[in-house]
C-alpha cells in the first residue's frame, strides 16, 4: 500500500451540506491574527530547564526526526518540583505543556530544507513551508489537536526544531501495519468523534489537515486522542465578493484515504475531502485493512475511482448508526457528503450537552432545522421492534 506524504485541495462552509463553487486559490501558511487558537511562539534554543533533555527518537522522516525530550523535575503525573515554571510561561497563555514531564521535539534539516523550492515562483523553499506548517498546527490547537508550542530557529545551528505536545502512547496504528486487528466499536466511536471534533475546530478555522489517517491519530497517557502531523495541511482563502471558501488545487497526503473528487487532479472541497479520509480511517480501523490497497499512486487513485466502498464488514457489526453514518462520510458527491460539524450530530454519537446555558426559551425548531431528528426516531423505533420480538421469543 502506497502511505506516502503530500503532494493538498478546499470548500463547504463547515455549518453546510453545500460545496462552493469555484476555482481555488489557497496558501500553504497560517496566520494566528485575529482569529482563535493559539499563536506559535518563537525561540532560539531548547532550554533544557523547559523542555529536558533529549531521550529516544520517536519517528523519523524524510528531513528529520521526533525525539522525546523529558524533564526530570516534573514526574508522569505533571507534578514536580516546579523550578521551570517560571521560563514556561507563554504569552500570559499560562504554563506551556501544562507542566508536561515530556515534549515531541522534531528536529529538521534547515539546510536541505533552504535548498528546496516550491511553488511555480520558486519564491518559497521547504524550510518556509515547514514554519508555515506549524503556525497552522498551532493555529487549530483543540483539545484533539496535538499542541504545537515552540517554532525554534538557532542561526548557528544546522537544524530547526518544533516542540510539541508528547502523546505518550503513540499512534493508533503503528507505520508499518498493512493488517492489524480490528478495532471494537465504542472504542472506533471515541477515536471518530475526536478526529471529527479536530476537523471541526480546524474547518472553523479555514485549515484543511489533508492527511488524516491511523497514523495521525495519537493517544496521550489519560486515553484522549488527537490529530497530529500537519505536514499537508492548508489555509483556505475565501473569496473577496462572496465569502465563500476556495478549492484547493493538491492532492492530499495519502492515496490510500484519498476522496474520489481529488483522484483526478483537479481543484477539490478540501473540507469534505478530510471528512472522506475520516470515514476511511473508521473503516479501516473496523476492518483491520486500508479498503484501497494498491502497489502505487497512480493504481490506488484508479482503485478509488472505479470501485465504490464495500460496507459489508461494517454492516455484519449489526449497528445499523454506525453502518448510516459510514454510508454518510464515504458518499462518493462531496455535495451530499457530511461536514465535520454535522457528522457529529449524526445519532450515533451521544449527544453533547450545550456549552453555554442561557435563561432565554429557545423557539421551537421547524422539522427541516433539526438535524437528524427523523433518523433518530426511526432508529429508536427499530430498537423497540428488536427489543419487543425478543421480550416475545422469552
């Protein structure tokens, strides 16, 4: 199977089921102004008061390497003796990591970075592309969104380095793993939620991630889980007369959870594109397979294009929620494909309570304005029916 990384599209306004039309101009870069989110410090050196010393190398790269840096003051629990706290204070944003007891530092080669050009101005160089790549990271920092913190650039230095929150557990499914064993369900309702929750944060901000897999998805030491590695992320520009977003003209990160509007080169929803790459990692986490497995680029993206996706496995699961709401994430036409937002509405997934109470009645709802009341009724119905025929069989 083909898992190589990125070579990026956009649209559809995160509340909407319609796509925008339109050619798409986007830009490989955030700005943290003035929307929200947190804002990427900047820094010439590791203190090792701050972020510890270098341990065990996490992951490699192409341009670099993760490694755990670990503080010895701050045990597992985040608890310590504290003689950091006062150089981690970020912004008035508070302690930075929390008083985490480890940081995922990535450690790249600025020099080959510098040499690289991309973009038909050769105008920016990989090295800019990277920087910009962590703004937006830090940009969508959520609660299942691996925080970046520190941007550190040491002119005398060969390398840049990011620091990062540390998901102690590590991804969900390991590199290598062509086959694994299949997730059960409740646990594949907490990874989905947590990645359409990222999406959901990150779509708000007009950022598509473009490579969401298994492999991007991280597990902390308490279980939470969390969308990482934006290396083929992009800002979305929306256009000066109508608001509306742009399509994204590249190719997300990974053949295998590429959507099928993206399979052919031309300028695509971005948003509805991370929502397709979110259905096939709950697919494959079902299966204990990637669906689209082929030898290269080129055979996956013909794959995609000529053969819908089998639900059969999906469907023996006998959670006929979770069989609707794949059906709703993989729909082939991005038009009629859920966004982030409204996927976590669908009845599958237990209801949040609402953030901000108010002591003012709300109007009722017309029928068209609640989502997915009548698939919630008529799930409750069958249950009642399955529940009443085995009451009668006792």
């Amino acid at each position: 199977m083909t898992m190589t990384c990125c070579d990026g599209r956009a649209n559809d306004d995160d509340d909407e089921v319609d796509s925008t039309r339109g050619r798409a101009g986007r830009r490989d870069g955030g700005r943290a102004g003035p929307r929200d989110g947190g804002r990427l410090r900047e820094s010439t050196t590791v203190d090792a008061a701050t972020y510890g010393s270098r341990g065990r190398r996490l992951g490699k790269g192409a341009y670099g390497e993760v490694f755990e840096y670990t503080r010895s003051d701050v045990s597992s629990d985040g608890t310590g003796t504290g003689r950091a706290s006062a150089s981690m204070t970020v912004d008035g944003r508070g302690t930075e990591g929390g008083g985490a007891a480890s940081f995922a530092v990535k450690e790249l080669d600025k020099r080959r970075l510098a040499s690289v050009f991309v973009g038909s101005d050769r105008k920016r160089t990989l090295l800019d592309q990277a920087r910009a790549e962590s703004e937006l990271q830090s940009l969508c920092a959520c609660e299942n969104v691996v925080e970046a913190y520190v941007w550190v650039n040491d002119a005398s230095s060969t390398q840049v380095r990011l620091v990062m929150e540390h998901c102690e557990r590590g991804s969900i499914v390991d590199d290598e793993a062509e086959t694994f064993e299949p997730f059960d369900s409740e646990k594949i309702k907490i990874i989905l939620r947590s990645i359409l929750r990222a999406l959901r944060t990150c779509h708000k901000r007009d950022v598509v991630h473009y490579d969401i897999k298994p492999q991007n998805v991280f597990e902390t030491s308490d279980g939470t889980y969390k969308l990482g590695d934006f290396g083929c992320a992009c800002e979305v520009e929306r256009d000066k007369k109508t608001g509306e977003r742009e399509l994204v003209s590249k190719t997300p990160g990974t053949p295998a959870f590429t959507a099928p509007e993206c399979c052919e080169g031309e300028p695509a929803d971005g948003f509805k594109a991370d929502v397709w790459a979110a259905g096939m990692t709950a697919h494959a986490l079902a299966t204990g397979k990637y669906f689209y497995r082929a030898d290269g680029a080129w055979e996956t993206y013909q794959k995609i294009l000529t053969h819908r996706v089998d639900f059969t496995e999906i469907d023996k699961r006998g959670d006929d929620g979770f069989s609707d709401l794949m059906r709703r994430l993989l729909e082939p036409d991005p038009a009629k494909r859920l966004s982030a937002s409204r996927a976590l509405l669908h009845p599958w997934f237990p209801q949040e309570p609402a953030r901000v109470m108010s002591s003012t009645p709300r109007p009722a709802l017309r029928w068209y304005q609640r989502p997915f009341r009548w698939l919630r009724m008529k799930f409750a119905k069958r249950k009642k029916g399955k529940d009443g025929a085995a009451a009668e069989r006792k």
